[in-house]
C-alpha cells in the first residue's frame, strides 16, 4: 500500500489512519523509512507511540474532525473505510486533486469510487498478497532494525478466541501474537 501502490517518497505528505495498528504500525514506518512526511492519526494514548515510528505530525481523531488538523495531502492510506466517522469519504476532502486514496479493509468504503471521481482524486483498494521479492525487502528491513514489529500481546493458540475480542475492542496497539508450539 505504501511503497508499491503510493510510492512514499521524499517531500510526499501522506496520511496514515490507524497508524498504531497492527497493519498501520508498519504502514506509518515503512512511508517515513523511504522519506514521506508522515501524518498518523490515533487516539492521544498513541500519540508517542506514532511519534516514536516516525509520525512528523499525529492527529488525535476524538479530539474533533482530522480534516480540520490535516492540511493537504498527496496520499491516504486508510485503515478504516466508511464503517466508522465515515472517515474514507472525508479522507477525500484532504486529498490533493489527483492526489490518491488507498482502502485497506475490503468492503468499508463501498461507494469509493464514485466519490472519489467526484472529488477529483485517484482511488485503489488493496488486499496483501504474499510476494517473496517484497517480503525479502522487509526481512531486510527487520534484521537492521530500520522497521520493527510492536507485539502488543502474545497469547497460546487455544486463546485464540480471547485474541479476537481484542481485536475487535478496535484499540489493539501493534500485533496480537498466537504461539502454536513451544520454540
Ligand atoms: N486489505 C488487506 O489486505 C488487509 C490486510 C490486513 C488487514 N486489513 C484490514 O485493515 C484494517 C486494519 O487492520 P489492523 O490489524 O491494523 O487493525 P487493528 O490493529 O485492530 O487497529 C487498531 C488500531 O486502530 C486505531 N483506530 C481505531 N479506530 C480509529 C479511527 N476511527 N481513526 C484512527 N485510528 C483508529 C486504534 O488506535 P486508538 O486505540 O488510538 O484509537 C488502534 O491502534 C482492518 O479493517 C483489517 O481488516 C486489510
């Protein structure tokens, strides 16, 4: 989302919802890593948090509309669509002209492309699949600590179930971790 299908590059100004997640946690990481200027959004108890991953600017989105504390932006990547604040339609509005949106979960922002064409910028969704070319670049990125994985709870695979209703409180801070075997 943020490399291959946003391009993150210097002097880019990229806004990142859900940056403390388990998927925006890396999504903030990777655009400041290739030199985007990152603005993440979040709750105030993960404004170090996204500031410590490489936020230049972290948006509390309780405190009152991003749009209002989000200047322009050449790019969105968003974790959370049209199912809550409708925060995918409003995405559109800090959006450059022909500046671009990026949908991550699948189905949340059913009415995107007419409102993105509307709105006069570019719109993708995007669902991850593995690809060894890329997933080496990250290990690289891994190994010399240029990016790192926040594990938020590390839990045996028979509490899977308590490892879903984390998830679903919405306000998971990096990775949830199953174990399936003793290492
Ligand atoms: N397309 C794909 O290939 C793909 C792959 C993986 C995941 N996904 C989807 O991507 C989405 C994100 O996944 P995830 O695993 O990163 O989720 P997650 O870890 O559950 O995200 C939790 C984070 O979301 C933040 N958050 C909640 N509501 C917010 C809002 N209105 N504005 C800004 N931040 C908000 C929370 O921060 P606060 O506690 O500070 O509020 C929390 O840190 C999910 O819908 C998932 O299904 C798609």
């Amino acid at each position: 989302m943020v490399v291959e299908t946003a391009k993150a590059h210097e002097g880019q100004r990229m806004l990142v919802h859900a940056g403390a997640g388990g998927v925006g946690h890396f999504a903030v990481q990777f655009a400041s890593y290739f030199g985007a200027h990152v603005i993440a959004t979040g709750s105030a108890r993960n404004a170090a948090f996204l500031r410590e991953l490489g936020a230049a600017e972290v948006v509390d989105y309780t405190a009152g509309p991003f749009e209002e504390a989000v200047g322009e932006v050449d790019a969105v990547i968003d974790l959370i669509g049209d199912v809550a604040h409708e925060t995918g339609s409003r995405s559109l509005r800090v959006i450059r002209p022909g500046g671009l949106y990026v949908n991550g979960p699948t189905g949340s922002f059913p009415t995107m492309r007419e409102k993105a064409e509307a709105a006069g910028v570019r719109a993708t969704g995007f669902r991850v699949s593995p690809d060894a070319a890329t997933l080496a670049i990250v290990t690289r990125l891994l190994e010399s600590r240029d990016v790192r994985v926040y594990v938020d709870r590390v839990l045996p695979l028979e509490e899977v179930a308590e490892a879903h209703r984390l998830i679903e409180t919405g306000s998971t801070r990096g990775k949830i971790v199953l174990t399936v075997a003793e290492g």
